[in-house]
C-alpha cells in the first residue's frame, strides 16, 4: 500500500484546496493501493513548513526552483512520516521553474517519493476545469512514480532528453504538456478515469504498483 500525504503553502485558497481535494478523491478511484491523506497546511512537523522551504529556495524572475523544495523534503528528517513511509505531495501557490532544464516553467515536477504541483498558472480557472487540470498533473507524477512511459522512445527524445519518459500516445496523461492551453484541453478532453493513461502506460505502471499482489481499493481522507 502506497500512503500519500497532501500539504500545500499558505498562499492555496480555501477554494483551490477545496479542488485538490476533490482530485486526490478522483485519484484514488484510478490507481489501486493508494491511499491520499488530504492535510493541507495543518501541521505535520514541529520546524518545518512549505512556506519556509519556499523562503529557502532558489528564485528565478519571481518564480522558485522547484528542486530546491523536492530536496529540502527529501533530507528532513521526520521520524513520523518516514515511519509510516508517507510519499509526498506538495502544491504550491508559486510559479516553479526546474533550475538546469532548458524550460521556462513547469506545472510539476517528481522525484523519488516527493510530488510537487504548481497552481500558479491556472488558478483562475473555474471549478471544474480548475479541479480537470490539478486532476491532470497529479495523475501525470503519479505516473512518473509508479514508472509509466519510462525509457519510453517517444520519439521526441532525440529533439531533447527532457522529451524522455512521455508517452506518444494521443489523449494519455503522460504526454507532454508544453502550457496551460495544452494543460487545460487535454485535462478537459473526453478521457476520464482509469483511461487517463493508454494501454502501454497502465501496464509499465502494474508492475509497480501492484499487478503482482491483491489489488485493494484505495480510500482518500482529508483531515
Ligand atoms: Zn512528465
Ligand atoms: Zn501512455
């Protein structure tokens, strides 16, 4: 069982927390063993919070480097969480940028155990497609989690190793998003659910996440 603990920084309105928790309900209907425990900005550690990783990270034009939040959550030492082996993911109100990769921004990044999703450049929409694209990007780390189109050739890869571990087919959740136009017409078209990811990319996953052992319903509190 993979157990996902939800944070996010002070800046996530009640509305947008409102709709992360409604797509970590919808995600723990497509992947099976997985449970996402909704704790926002309620305390999970004594001396750590997002803002204050935040305030310690990297800035680039107002926008933070995300690999300075994923590291910083990666070397804490929270006896609790580690105990419990809790996967994070972390959603922040601020634009990110990956310090090193030649883009200029990106909804989310994943590594290791941690998750992190920006809202930044989407928060405006509506409900519903604000809910669609926070649904979209969760879905897309998770994938990248559990092994989906890795060492895939997409047959971008040869324009630039970032392409690498995406899929090619039209409509899955692991393409690459380039922005927010993107972002919003894919997580709004027809593909709903479990088929979120092609056929190529639910198989890469099972093995991880758990086409060897009993499937088990996954359940979504929020605290
Ligand atoms: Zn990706
Ligand atoms: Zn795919």
């Amino acid at each position: 069982m993979f157990n996902f603990l939800i944070v996010w920084d002070s800046g996530i309105d009640n509305r947008v927390a409102k709709m992360i928790g409604n797509a970590a309900m919808e995600c723990a209907g497509i992947f099976p063993n997985c449970n996402f425990h909704v704790y926002g900005t309620k305390r999970f550690s004594d001396t750590v919070s997002i803002d204050g990783l935040i305030a310690n990270a990297k800035m680039r034009n107002g926008q933070v480097n995300a690999y300075d939040i994923v590291d910083g959550l990666e070397r804490m030492d929270w006896k609790m969480l580690k105990n419990a082996r809790f996967h994070m993911i972390v959603f922040t109100s601020r634009d990110l940028y990956p310090d090193g990769l030649p883009v200029n921004f990106c909804f989310g990044i994943q590594l290791h155990t941690t998750i992190l999703q920006s809202v930044a450049r989407y928060r405006h929409l509506p409900d519903n497609e604000l809910q669609a694209c926070i649904t979209h990007i969760m879905c897309h780390e998770l994938g990248h989690m559990f092994d989906a189109a890795r060492g895939r050739d997409n047959g971008l890869v040869k324009i630039h190793p970032i392409y690498a571990d995406h899929c090619e087919h039209e409509g899955c959740v692991m393409q690459q998003m380039s922005d927010v136009n993107c972002l919003r017409a894919m997580a709004l078209s027809g593909k709903r659910g479990k088929d979120r990811f092609c056929l190529n990319c639910s198989m890469d996953m099972a093995f991880k996440i758990g086409a060897t052992r009993m499937k088990v319903r996954s359940n979504c509190r929020i605290y």
